[in-house]
C-alpha cells in the first residue's frame, strides 16, 4: 500500500530473520516490494535474538547463523542469476527460475543487524552491507564505538567505499 502511495519514500524492513524463512519465498517477495515500488527497497537481514522465536518456528537456535549466511547467499543468488543453483548444509535448489528480478541492480542495498557480537560488524563491512545498529543496548559509547571501529576497518580492507555507506541506529 505505501509503495502504491508514495513515489519517493524509501522502503525496507527492521530485519528480516532469515534463518526463520525460506529464502526462496523471501527473494521473490522482496524482489516484488522492489518492482512494486520501483526500486525504493532497503533490505534489512538479521538472525534474531529471542530464543522463542527459534522454538516457535522448531528451528534449532544453534544453527542461526548457518542458516543465515546460506540463506542471505541464497536471495543474492535468486536476484542476481537466471536461475537458482544451491546446495548447502541447511537448504538446496536445483534450476529454480525465482521471479521477479528486483528493479534495483545488481540487488537492492543490504543492511545487516550488527548487535552484539564482533564478529557481526566485522561481517557486514567485509561484505560492504550498511550497518543497522541499537545504540540503546550500550550503556557506554566507547563500547559501541570500538565495534563500529570493527565495521568501518573491515569495509576499508575489503576495498568498499566508505562514503557510500551508512550506519542506522535504532533506538
């Protein structure tokens, strides 16, 4: 409905928990918000933090973060290639033709949670992704500030350009 009302407007999601979805189903729903909005789509990704969202859907918590890189590896590939070729630990396709194509090329931009761990910004910069973060979360700013640190050296060594991304923090 907001992208039939609006024509400037960016659209995007606060995360899309991609271990609790299937990622084929996730490429092609996304991929119509973006045509639908005629390419105004930011994709927000994360893996979750409750644990009763992973009991609710019966998926093991200790595979989130597999199951996370597979599956966001998997929407990249549905919006990038003809077909859809994947095997992995948690999922496998074989010459899925996913339709549509999002508007936005080579994909819409990514933005991925980085909450807590280290090891999620140093991610997110490495793969050149904009960071969403909770600034709430850190009682102290040189906390937070010493993981963006993370991010920014990460997308520096990656060879990303670091004046076209950009940090969102939620509060």
């Amino acid at each position: 409905a907001v992208a039939q009302r609006t024509k400037r407007i960016r659209l995007g999601t606060g995360v899309t928990l991609l271990p609790l979805n299937n990622p084929v189903r996730t490429a092609e729903e996304y991929a119509m918000l973006d045509v639908l909005s005629d390419g105004r789509l930011d994709f927000g990704v994360g893996r979750g933090v409750l644990k009763t969202e992973y009991e609710l859907f019966n998926v093991p918590e200790s595979e989130s973060q597999g199951r996370f890189h597979e599956s966001l590896d998997i929407v990249l590939q549905a919006w990038t290639q003809e077909s859809l070729t994947y095997e992995g630990k948690y999922f496998t396709f074989r010459d899925v033709l996913t339709l549509p194509k999002p508007v936005q090329q080579p994909h819409p931009p990514i933005w991925a949670a980085c909450a807590f761990t280290p090891e999620s910004f140093v991610w997110a910069g490495q793969r050149g992704f904009h960071a969403m973060t909770a600034p709430s979360s850190y009682p102290r700013h040189d906390a937070l500030r010493a993981k963006m640190d993370l991010y920014w050296s990460a997308l520096k060594a990656a060879g990303h350009d670091l004046t076209t991304r950009e940090v969102l923090g939620v509060y």
